[in-house]
C-alpha cells in the first residue's frame, strides 16, 4: 500500500508572506526534529529540490518523496519509524 492511501490528501499551503508562511516554516522545522535535526533534514531538501526543480507536485507526491527518501537512508526504518508518528490528518497548514 503507498503512503498516498494510507493518508487522505490534503491541499499545500500556497505560501504568499502571510500567516501560511510562518506555519509552513513551523512544520518544516517540526519535521527537521521529527528526523533528528538539520544533518538529517538538509540533505533531504537538497534531494527534494533537485528532483522537483521546475516541477508542480501534489501533497500526496511530496509526501511519498520524504518516506521514500528517508526509507533509502541506512536505519531508513527509524526514519520511518518517526515519520510516522506525524498526524499528517492534523497538520493545519496543509489545509487550504
């Protein structure tokens, strides 16, 4: 089963120098912790910058991404493991 159902999509944050940026940089530093800091997460974002440069994605492809590169990571499992625990339902700034 893919991530994509085993989550109802959500809409992303369309970020415009308003209160949706600062919850959007909230989560994204939440989800920094999440994997255990700033030499876990930066190479993620360089990952996902280059696999998505020019690119329109959905929630569901954006999320599948971050599972599925930090399942590739040696102790990808802890990863998973900690990803998981986001109650991707609850987080308000990936609705509209």
């Amino acid at each position: 089963m893919t991530l994509s159902a085993r989550f109802p999509t959500r809409r992303c944050v369309v970020f415009n120098g308003t209160e949706s940026d600062r919850q959007g940089s909230n989560f994204l530093l939440y989800l920094e912790r999440t994997v255990g800091g700033l030499e876990h997460f930066l190479p993620y974002m360089k990952d996902y910058v280059k696999t998505f440069t020019n690119t329109s994605i959905t929630t569901d492809q954006w999320r599948d991404h971050l599972f599925d590169y930090f399942g590739r990571q040696p102790n990808g499992a802890e990863y998973l493991k900690k990803l998981e625990q986001v109650d991707w339902n609850e987080v308000s700034i990936m609705q509209n």
